[in-house]
C-alpha cells in the first residue's frame, strides 16, 4: 500500500471522526434543548388549561421517570446492536413527542409528550454520550468529556431562551417551537447514518435488557462519592425546569416570557461556560469549585428572592450554574478515563439513572407541597437541601485523594 493511500485513509478517519463527535454533540444539544422548551408554556398552561399546580411538575416527573425506566432497560443496547439504530429510534420517537406538544390541548396530551418524550431520551442520552466518547480524538484526550459536560447544558439553556423569546413575540408560539424540533429531529434520524459506526454488532443484547444497575468494580467507590454532587446538581436543574418560570413570576413578579426562560438558560449556559473555562484544570479542582459554586449560589438565590428584584437573583443562577456544570463536568473527566469501550454506555446509563432520579424526583416532592405550603417556603426548602448535599459532596472530594 502507497503512503498516498494510507495518508488519506488517516484523513478519511479524522474527518469521520470530527463528523462523527459534531453530529453526536448537536444530538445532545438537540435532546436537551426539547426537555427545556416546554417549561416556559408551564405557567400559561396551567391557567388555559386550569390545571392545579401539581400537575405540571407531574407532567415534568413523568419524563424523567419515562427516562429512568427505559435507561434500565435499554440503556446498553447500543453496546450491542450499534449506535445509529438506536440514535434513529430514538429521533423519531423524539420527533413524535414534539408534535404531540405542538398541539397540547388537554393534560393527557401533555402527560402522553412528555412520557413518549423521556422514552427517546432514555434511549438516547447514554447511547449519545457513549457515541462522543466513541469519537474522541486521540490528539485530543479529555474532549469528550468537555463535550459532554458542556453539550446538555448548551441544550438546556438554548431550549429554554428561545421558547421564552418566541413565546414572548410570536402569537402560535407552540407551532412555531415544537414543529422546528420535529423537523431537526427527523434530520437528525437520517444524518446519523452519514457518520461511521462506532459500536460494533455483539452477542449479549437479550441479558443485556434484563433491568439492572452495574457499575464496574473500579469505579463503585468514585461513583459513590460522586453521587451526592450530580444529585445536588441535577435536583437544581429539576426545581428550574419545572417551577422555575413560575418562581420568577409568582416571587419576582416578572410576567416576561424571556424572563422565565432565562431562568432556565442563565443556569444552564453560565454552567456551559464554566465547564468549557475549567477544561484545563484537573478534574479534583473542577469538582470542588463546582460544589461551592453550587451550594453558594443556591444560598445567594434564596438570599436574593426576598429582594423581588430579578437582576439579583439571576446573578445568583449565574453561580449556581456554574457550580451545576463544573460539578458533573469534573466528575465526568474523573470518571471516563477508567472506563473501557464495552462498558462506556452502561456506565453513562447508571450516571443518568442518578442524575434523573434527581432531576425528577425532588420536582414531584415540590410540586406537591406547594399548594400546602406555598411555592417561596417550598423553594426554600429544596435549596436547603441542594446545599447541604452540595456541601457534603464537596467535603467527599476534599477528603478524596484524586
């Protein structure tokens, strides 16, 4: 073989590679910025629709539970059976969804997008993280990691701002919206057989469906340790994507639209960018500023609601996002170099399981009690608990060698 033949089959594979992680990552962002375009519709919903305030944040919970039940299920097919089916299976389920909310009439229908919605991204949030990790460059290590961190927080952000600016200016905003996701994620079920294959056809795919939590043996102790920090984190993305809009219009008094995503977009794009700024400093670092970061813009926010002035308390999210991003993004860096390729999906599923878990769970646990005991104690209450598991997980790490 020519070394012209070899050098542009090294070409090809760079550039299948960068295609490959760019189709991956604008998935990611793609799937997170629909979990995030609802919730400004949140408030406006509940009063068109007469709904009592439990049931949106039922209609958030059930996403994630939608979410959970199929990562334990299906979270390691793509292990198996290839990374593009289950990308594809997971587009078109998602397109599905979006055009169930672009004409969400009734809470049934809301309950049926938002169910149907974490089916597709339970199929697709380890198999997308697997497949960035998958397409890692070599001349680039720890970039995965960066991408994944940054990607959903990018997504969310992005979801939220632009529902709240096309809420705010658009008279059928919910068209305008949702049938824009159905189209970009029908092209995202076809794009993905542009890129390579990364996950090769193997044995196993039956036992691999049976429900179950595994975690490889190297990294339990890690993981263990890490839980209480994507916990706190994840529970503070769940509280702003279920009542976050309705936190900034009840408390704050803000009737904008774009006030009510930025709610939403401040935390999860100050987290974005603190990720991307802390990509050089060692993962032990990243994560002990993401749990202060975390904790202490919790505590600023609380601080920050009394004043009623939006300006403060936005500035507050701002340092809680950025904890929320460097805290998971530090523990992903951690935890990614341990695992090998065969296990690279599984594991993901069970980081999401957590991460889900907390997105979704403590949002039901709010939803409920703010009809008995109104939504400033009840907000109250679950940032008293994002900073003490905050700091808990930031006293784990301290103690931590690595």
């Amino acid at each position: 073989m020519s070394a012209g033949v070899v050098s542009d089959a090294a070409t090809d594979a760079v550039a299948g590679r960068r295609a490959g992680a760019g189709v991956a990552v604008g998935a990611v962002v793609l799937m997170m910025a629909g979990a995030s375009a609802p919730s400004p519709f949140y408030p406006g919903l509940t009063l068109d629709l007469g709904l009592a305030p439990w049931v949106m944040t039922a209609v958030f919970a059930v996403y994630a539970i939608a979410l959970l039940v199929t990562l334990l299920v299906l979270g390691s097919v793509s292990d198996h059976v290839g990374r593009r089916p289950v990308v594809t299976a997971g587009s078109l389920l998602l397109a599905a969804s979006f055009a169930l909310f672009q004409g969400a009439d009734t809470a049934a229908v809301l309950f049926g997008a938002r169910i149907l919605q974490g089916v597709a991204s339970g199929l697709l949030l380890s198999t997308l993280s697997a497949a960035v990790a998958d397409f890692e460059r070599p001349s680039r290590p720890g970039s995965a990691a960066v991408a994944n961190a940054v990607a959903p927080m990018v997504g969310l952000a992005v979801g939220a701002v632009s529902a709240g600016v096309v809420l705010q200016v658009a008279g059928d905003a919910q068209l305008v919206v949702f049938d824009t996701l159905v189209v970009l994620s029908l092209l995202l079920a076809a794009a993905v057989w542009l890129i390579p294959e990364t996950a090769p056809r193997h044995e196993g795919l039956l036992a691999s469906l049976r429900p179950r939590v595994a975690v490889p043996p190297a990294i339990r102790g890690l993981l263990a340790r890490s839980a209480p920090a994507i916990f706190a984190g994840w529970a503070t993305g769940g509280l702003f994507l279920s009542l976050g809009a309705a936190i900034v219009r009840t408390e704050l008094g803000a009737t904008s639209h774009v006030l009510q995503g930025l709610a939403i977009g401040v935390l999860a794009g100050s987290g974005a960018v603190a990720a991307y700024v802390f990509r050089n400093r060692s993962p032990r670092v990243t994560t002990l500023y993401g749990t202060a970061a975390l904790a202490g813009g919790t505590a600023l926010s609380l601080l920050a609601l009394p004043t009623g002035s939006p300006v403060a308390y936005l500035v507050a999210v701002v340092v809680a996002g950025s904890g929320f991003g460097t805290a998971f993004f530090g523990i992903l860096r951690t935890i990614m170099p341990l695992l090998p390729a065969h296990e690279r999906a599984e594991v993901f599923a069970v980081i999401f399981i957590v991460s889900y878990l907390a997105f979704g769970v403590p949002a039901v646990v709010a939803g409920l009690l703010t009809p008995q005991i109104g939504l400033a104690a009840t907000t109250y209450a679950y940032g008293a608990v994002v900073i003490a598991l905050s700091a808990t997980a930031g006293l784990l790490r301290w103690r931590s060698d690595h």
